[in-house]
C-alpha cells in the first residue's frame, strides 16, 4: 500500500511517501520544511495564527505531492507542540476537514513507540539500545531491543523549548549554556545503555557537520555513528556563532540554525548521562513507524 505520513513537529512539518509491505517501508519521496509551530507555545499555551499559516502553506504543497504519488492513504501525526497548546485539537481537526488527512494526535509514549518501529523497520537492535528522538519540544528515550521497548520516557526537552526558556543571547553566552545543562541534567532518568540510536533533525545534523559533507547525503549520514568527542565539538563550534553565521554553515538548513545549540546541548547531556562514546545516526524515524501504523488502516 502507498500511504503518505505527515509530522507536525513542534520544530518543522515533514512529509514521508512510502510503500508499505510486509512489515517493509520503501520510501518513495520525503520533504522537511522548518514551521515552527511551537514558536511561543512553551510560554503561552497556545498555538499563534503566523505558526499556523506557516504549517498550513506547507500543507498545500505536500497536498499536491500526495496527490501527484497517488497516495492511498494520509496520517497526520500531532506531536509536542499539539499535546501542549489549548487550541492543538482544533488545529488538527481543521487539518483534518480541510486537507482530508486522517488525524492523530500521540501522547509522548506512542511517540517514543512510533520512533522505535521507525529505526526497526530496515535493522536490528542488540539489547540495551537507546533510542533518542531530540525534538522541538520534547526528548523521547526508548531502551530494548529487536523484541521491543523495555522502557520509555517522553520528556519536556526540546530544541525549540530549550532555545525559548534558556537562550536568549544571541550567541548564547557561557551562562545560558550553563543553565541549560544543568536543568536537561536533571531532567534525565537513570538508565544503563550500553548502544544508542539517535533521530531526528538535531543528530542528523551533527552527523553531516562531523561528515564535513558539501552538500546534506542522507544515505551517508544514515548509520554514521557520532562520537561524543565530536558532538562536544560541535556543540562548542556552533556556540559561538551568531544565527546568521550558523545559516551558512554547509548542510544546515536556516530554520534549524536558531535551535541547533539547544539540540547539540541535550545530545551532548544524553551521551554524558549515559556515558554513550557513540551514537548511530538514524534516518528512520517517527515517519517511518507512522507509515506502518497507516498502512494498518
């Protein structure tokens, strides 16, 4: 079956086109605009009408590439941003009426769930993995393995959050960082990974920026694996350049360099926490567990 996964992050709208059988996923196209729907919602609990003219812009143009692939079937998944606004359940039930899609808004568990499929759906996991999912509005951590998750945990850890509550400096000074730390520090739960998986914007970012690639590559930042050292690097080189100096960073897209510190942040926190050496980038996702779940009906 051919169905078509939207993901309505806090931080970008993204679009996955996928044949799906026998439990496979092969993708067929994949689009990612940075929207910002969360922009504010940490602080004021709502979802603000430029976010959502935002989103529904993108909406349109991934409405006719659905429709060009001859898609079967459409989930829209609602994700952080949605799960905190007041008004995110209207927001996808106008999703819905207006652009036909079958809606569902997860709470942080089927997220962290749908992630899990996703990164199991073209490999196999050794026992004691953790996957990480650094959104724009919350971290899920997933530990098992190949028979499933054995814990689970949806924490209000953000790149978008972080940025709005912690970093205002632009570049962030020494104390906002300082700060940031230490609150995803006391965030985390104990855990005793012994391999991790990371997805997402952030990870596959730092992946590319460790890969020094020209140009973004998703099949060779898929299954990079990320020191910590380099991570840590990263994060200190990114630190401490202006948002604009960031954009024109090689395989950084625009929208991800106001947010990539506070992302880099909590990978960097993560890795420490868990005394992770490595991390496997992922480019099997969210989307790609949703795509199971849609072709499910």
């Amino acid at each position: 079956m051919r169905v078509g996964v939207v993901d309505l992050g806090t931080n970008s709208t993204r679009l996955l086109i996928a044949d799906v059988a026998a439990g496979k996923v092969g993708e067929v196209a994949r689009s990612v605009e940075i929207t910002r729907l969360g922009e504010s919602v940490d602080d004021g609990r709502k979802l603000v009408p430029a976010a959502m003219t935002r989103v529904r812009r993108c909406l349109d143009a991934y409405r006719e590439t659905l429709d060009t692939f001859a898609v079967e079937r459409t989930l829209a998944i609602g994700t952080s941003a949605l799960r905190d606004a007041e008004n995110g359940d209207q927001f996808l039930a106008e999703v819905e009426q207006e652009y036909g899609f079958t809606t569902r808004l997860v709470n942080g568990e089927e997220e962290a769930d749908l992630t899990y499929r996703g990164v199991l759906s073209d490999r196999r996991l050794s026992d004691d993995t953790l996957v990480v999912d650094i959104g724009g509005g919350s971290t899920e951590l997933t530990l098992g393995g190949n028979a499933g998750p054995v814990f689970s945990r949806s924490l209000q850890l953000g790149c978008v959050r972080l940025t709005e509550r912690f970093l205002a400096s632009d570049p962030p000074t020494t104390g906002e960082l300082e700060r940031s730390a230490a609150y995803v520090r006391e965030e985390l739960p104990a855990l005793e990974p012994i391999d991790a998986v990371g997805v997402s914007g952030t990870i596959t970012t730092v992946a590319a920026l460790d890969l020094e690639l020209a140009a973004y590559d998703p099949a060779r930042v898929h299954g990079h694996r990320v020191a910590l050292t380099a991570v840590a690097h990263q994060l200190d080189r990114l630190a401490v350049l202006t948002t604009v100096e960031r954009t024109r960073i090689p395989t950084m897209e625009p929208g991800r360099a106001p947010v990539i510190v506070a992302g880099a942040l909590i990978l960097r926190e993560v890795m420490t926490a868990y005394r992770l050496e490595v991390i496997e980038a992922s480019e099997r996702d969210l989307l790609h567990g949703a795509a199971l779940a849609a072709a499910a009906g």
